[in-house]
C-alpha cells in the first residue's frame, strides 16, 4: 500500500501571502498619507526619560549635598557664570517661561544624588541667578 498523503504547510502558506502582502501595501499606503501623525503615534508610546525637559545636557549629571550646601548662600542677581561654578552643567533645560512682564526666565534642572526624583530647578533672567525650587517626581 503506498501512501499519498502530502503535507498542508504548503497550501496554508500560499494561501497567507496575500494577506501578507495587503498588509504590507497598507502599511505602506497609511505611512504616505499620514505619515506625522504615525510619527507622533511612535514617539508618544515610547516611555518620557525626562518628563518637563526640552533638551538633555548632561545625561549624568547630579548635584551633591555639597554643591546644593554652597548654592543657597549665592544671592540673587549673581552672574550665571558664578552658580555655573558651583554646579556645572545641567541635567536637563526646561522650557522658557515668563515670570515677569517683559523677561524671559531659563530654567535647569539637576537631580539630587542621593535621591534623582528630586530636582533642583534653577531660574536665570538675563544670565542672572534669580532663584530656585525644588521638583518632586
């Protein structure tokens, strides 16, 4: 007795290109129209590393109890230059704010190193120390 039995694998296969295919020509089609908003839809799922930050600069900066201990003896209106002394470069800039009429405040964010859910945000007006607070994540 000979056997005829032959495999499905290669029918179920050929039937499962073409909605392969489909698939890849509407992929395609959504990413020419709608590109962007595809773009937006990636970006918004992938997990926020620095929520409030417009742009890292110093991916592992952290102030020390000892820099934070000489930063609040710094009066205010002291040259930017002088704080930059003490603590360096930034974690992180946030966004431009405006807290009074007609001067536009930069703001810096430094993690704590005993504790990087908190930050340290400093305000400079026209490249002046102008004060601080504190940010708890």
């Amino acid at each position: 007795m000979v056997s005829t039995h032959q495999s499905g694998g290669g029918v179920a296969l050929a039937t499962a290109k073409p909605f392969i295919a489909g698939g890849l020509v509407l992929a395609i089609g959504l990413m020419a129209i709608d590109g962007q908003g595809i773009r937006r839809w990636l970006s918004s799922a992938r997990p926020q590393t620095a929520p409030g930050c417009e742009k890292i600069v110093q991916s592992n900066a952290q102030l020390s109890r000892e820099q934070l201990a000489k930063l609040l003896v710094v009066p205010e209106r002291d040259p930017k230059e002088n704080v930059r002394k003490i603590v360096a470069e930034p974690y992180c800039s946030l966004p431009q704010l405006q807290v009074r009429s007609g001067v536009v405040s930069e703001r810096e964010a430094y993690p704590m190193a005993w504790d990087p859910t908190v930050q340290l945000v400093i305000l400079y007006e026209n490249d002046e120390y102008a004060g601080y607070r504190f940010r708890f994540q």
